[in-house]
C-alpha cells in the first residue's frame, strides 16, 4: 500500500464471511458485521471488554491489505491486535500486528472527535498484500463505559489505490451536512479528490471503477493510508456521489483528470 488515496471495499467481499466472536450478546451476533448498515450491531456480553477474539473466515483465500472493523464504541485507549493467515489455528501467519492501540491519537486536537457512527479501527499494510482465508482481531477497552465491546460492520479487502497521489491544494473544501439521530445533531462529511494525472490504463480502470461504484453501496476512503494519525478526522464510509472526468491535462494527452465525489454515511 502507498501514501495514496485508498479506496476500501470494491470487491465486494463484506457479506459473506462466517464471524465468530468469543463473547457475543443473544440477537446482537457477530454475524451482524457483515452488513453494512448500522442496523444491528455486534455486542460482547455485559462486562467482557478485555481479550475479546473475532475470528473471520473468508470462505476461500482472498487478496486484502486493509481489515475495517467500523462503526465502534471504543474509547481513545483501546487495544487491538491482528492475526491473518491460511489456517484457522494461526499457528503461522501472513499478516501480524501486534497488540497496541486501536487508534493513533499522535496528532493533537482541539476537541476529542468521535465520528457520528462510532470510531472506525482501521487496519492497512503499507508492505503489499497478503492472501489469507482466515484473520483474527483481538480486542480489549478495560475503562469502557458501556461496559461492553460493539461494532457495526467490517470491510476486508484489497484497497484500489491510483499511481499518483490525489491533488491536495486542489481539493474542495469537505462540506458538513446535519442528519438526526434520536435528536442528535450528526456532522457527517463529503470527501473530494482530485486525481490530475491518471494514465491511460489507470483512466480505463478508474472508469470501470466508477460504473461499479454507482451500484456498490459503500465503500471505506482512507485519504492517507500511511498516516494513521488523521484517520479518525478523514477517513469514513461514504456513498459515491459523483465522478468529474477531463480529457488531456497535458499537450501529448498522454494524462487525464478525475474528481470523485462521496458522502459519509448515516446509518
């Protein structure tokens, strides 16, 4: 994976993997995180917040380099850890991080930010992919205040990625829309990226990308892949809303232009 924009979850592979998880609340299964609509959510048992395993098998071997567990009630100091491999003991694995917290809090702000949704772990890796049927996440949030862990939904996936990073100075300012949640007032987000200089290989990719976006639901955008510290103010799951496309950006016109638009999710 480069430090270029990341777009998680095109392949379509959340929805049929088989979840266990080592505590789970009757009608609050692991299961539950293969929609992803924030309909019903995974929740251990009351009191069980530390050491928490959610085991998934993919069914078959699958390229990924991104894991997304999203939609999260965990505080700032939670901990997670990840195993992925070919066999369900993970006795070795492709893929390993060892247990440290779940999210980077390096960058200082203002004010704690916690997505309308929940925190989003996000798991990414910068050294390629892997192919693995099985992964395992370890979780643990001893000071939790809802005295038990919960998630929405989960993305594993081999993020598409263009060759040349998106245009900072070009992007649109990200636009704040109000949308309600048992008289909550939600901040949700609209990302805008400005790809100038896709080849003609990556245009025709991007092009066939888009046409699947329009029918694909939701995807995870990770602005930055390589630098987890802005993940919890950037990164979320968006519907696409719109793609800009202009021909030639150079005299040869060997480069062409895209802007792709989304918007964060509600429920």
């Amino acid at each position: 994976m480069t430090k270029n924009l990341a777009i998680v979850g095109v392949n379509r592979r959340t929805g049929s993997t088989n979840i266990t998880a080592s505590s789970q609340q009757p009608g609050a299964e692991a299961a539950y995180l293969n929609d992803l609509r924030r309909f019903f959510p995974w929740k251990t048992m009351e009191g069980v917040v530390s050491g928490v395993d959610l085991v998934f098998d993919f069914g078959s071997a699958i390229s990924l380099d991104s894991i997304i567990l999203g939609g999260t009630n965990f505080g700032l100091s939670a901990t997670v850890a990840l195993k992925a491999g070919t066999d369900p003991t993970f006795a070795s694995n492709l893929w390993t991080i060892a247990t440290g917290p779940a999210f980077d809090t390096s960058l200082s702000t203002l004010r704690e930010w916690k997505p309308p949704g929940g925190r989003d772990v996000i798991l990414t890796r910068a050294a390629g992919p892997v192919t693995a049927q099985y992964a395992k996440l370890t979780l643990s949030d001893p000071t939790n205040p809802d005295g038990y862990l919960s998630a929405d939904w989960h993305i594993p996936d081999l993020s598409w990625q263009p060759l040349n990073n998106y245009r900072v100075g070009s992007d649109s300012p990200r636009k704040d829309v109000f949308a309600g949640n048992e008289g909550a007032v939600q901040i949700l987000r609209a990302p805008s990226f400005s790809l100038p200089a896709l080849t003609e290989d990556e245009e025709s990719d991007l092009a066939s990308l888009v046409r699947d976006l329009k029918n694909l639901g939701r995807v995870y955008v990770i602005p930055s892949p390589l630098h987890p510290e802005t993940n919890l103010r950037d990164s979320c799951l968006c519907t696409f809303t719109e793609a800009a496309e202009f021909q030639g950006v150079d005299r040869g016109r060997r480069f062409r232009s895209w802007t792709l638009k989304f918007q964060e999710v509600d429920i």
